[in-house]
C-alpha cells in the first residue's frame, strides 16, 4: 500500500537549511531574553522536599545489567515507591547535573529543555496521593491538587488502557514549545520529538535500577490529557506519558 510521503518531511533534516532564511531569524539572533528555564509557581505554594542528589543511594545497579533488563512493563506490583526512589527518577530524568543550574542529565538540543514534569502520584511513602509538578532547580515537588479519580482519570486520557492507572506514579510530560523556537524555530518542532525520546528513557533505565518498570505511552487523548493538567494546550501541551511501578 502507498501512503503519501509528505509526511515523512518532519523526521528529515532540511528544516535546518529553512533555518538560515531571513524570515526564519530566530527571537535569540534578535536580542529577545529567553524564556525561563522552568515555570513559575504561587509564593507560598506548598512544596515537597525530595531527597538531594548527592544524599541518593538507589539506582546503583550496573548499567550493562539495567540495558539488558530494559522492557516495556504493564505489570506493577502494589508496592509503593520510596521517596528516595521518585527522586532518584525524577534528578534522572530532568534533575540539575551542576552548580549553575544549566546542566541537566538528559541532553538537549541547543541546552532547551522545554519539558516540565508532572506527576500522579498514588503510592509513594510520605507523599500525599495527588497532582505534582517537579521543580527541577530545587529539586522539589509543587503540589497541585488532590482528586480520588485521578488514576481513573488519566487511564480515559490514555484511551482506556487500564495499567496506567495501577502504576504507583503516572509521569506526564509537557512541552513549552517557545524554549526551542526561540533559538531554532522552525527546526524546534523536530528537536523537541528528539528530545523526548532522550527524557523517557532515562526513565526506563532508572526505573530498571530501581526494580521498578515503565511503558511509554503516546496513544493519548490530547485534549484530555492537557484538560487533566490544567495546560492551555497552545503554549504548553503533553508530549508524552510513562507510568512507573515496582515489579514482582
């Protein structure tokens, strides 16, 4: 069967030569203050220390042993995460790797790093059930909000498919386009997919060190789904999904 092959384009690299046009000057070339690094919260917010970085002991496992275990996994125990293992995932997946705050442990084209994290949290020692954003430059936990539905909730956005909500945490991805167009605008688009793919599987190797396991989710609901987070779906939107649970 022939499919058309116009939409083949995206995956391509000619969006860099379009890139060097006149027209397509990015806001950076044109002295415009590039936008922040991560999301502004309410003073006074209610936050959620993690267990820092350098204080981790988790996640030691060889990363030769973590690469031959990696599998896609849809079977999770009840066993709820630790503390120190969500923020062992969370500084693996878009924690702060330096002093300055520029480094991250996933790399980004042009050091963009349009993603914010969300997070379902249902089972995690000390945490309180509920709707999360990671704080990656403080390595904390914004808390959202509550709702006993969530994990119903988030399995409709993920066109029904039940494991999800069974998972101890739901991570949920969002991008912030304008990060990357304001240095690569019209070749953002493709950078961010790249980039996305870099994200979620530090997550599955995490996970693996853990004794714990993810599956990527892109079959969602986009409406849905930004609906859940509260995001405008324009200039901020999800990308992708990955439940994490411990397994027998």
């Amino acid at each position: 069967m022939e499919y058309p092959k116009d939409y083949r384009e995206f995956i391509k690299a000619n969006a860099w030569d379009e890139l060097r046009k006149p027209e397509n000057e990015s806001d950076q070339a044109k002295g415009l203050p590039a936008p922040p690094a991560q999301k502004a919260y309410p003073e006074g917010a209610k936050l959620v220390d993690l267990v820092a970085p350098d204080e981790i002991t988790v996640g030691s496992a060889p990363l030769r042993e973590v690469i031959g275990r990696r599998r896609s996994r849809r079977r999770y125990t009840q066993e709820p995460l630790s503390l120190e293992e969500l923020s062992f995932l969370l500084w693996a997946t878009q924690g702060v790797t330096d002093g300055a705050g520029a480094g991250r442990a996933v790399p980004s084209g042009g050091n963009r790093h349009t993603f914010e994290t969300y997070l379902i949290v249902n089972r995690v020692t000390g945490v309180e059930p509920g709707l999360y954003r990671y704080l990656p430059m403080e390595h904390k936990l914004l808390f959202l909000g509550s709702d006993p539905k969530l994990p119903e909730k988030v399995v409709l956005a993920c066109r029904g498919q039940a494991f999800v909500g069974e998972a101890a945490v739901v991570f949920i991805w969002t991008t912030i386009p304008y990060r990357m167009e304001w240095r690569y605008t019209v070749v953002a688009n493709k950078v961010i997919a790249q980039d996305s793919g870099h994200l979620c599987q530090n997550l599955y190797l995490a996970s693996e060190a853990i004794g714990a396991g993810t599956c990527a989710i892109g079959a969602y609901d986009q409406k849905k789904m930004d609906a859940l987070l509260e995001v405008d779906g324009e200039d901020e939107f999800v990308i992708y999904a990955a439940p994490v649970g411990k397994i027998g």
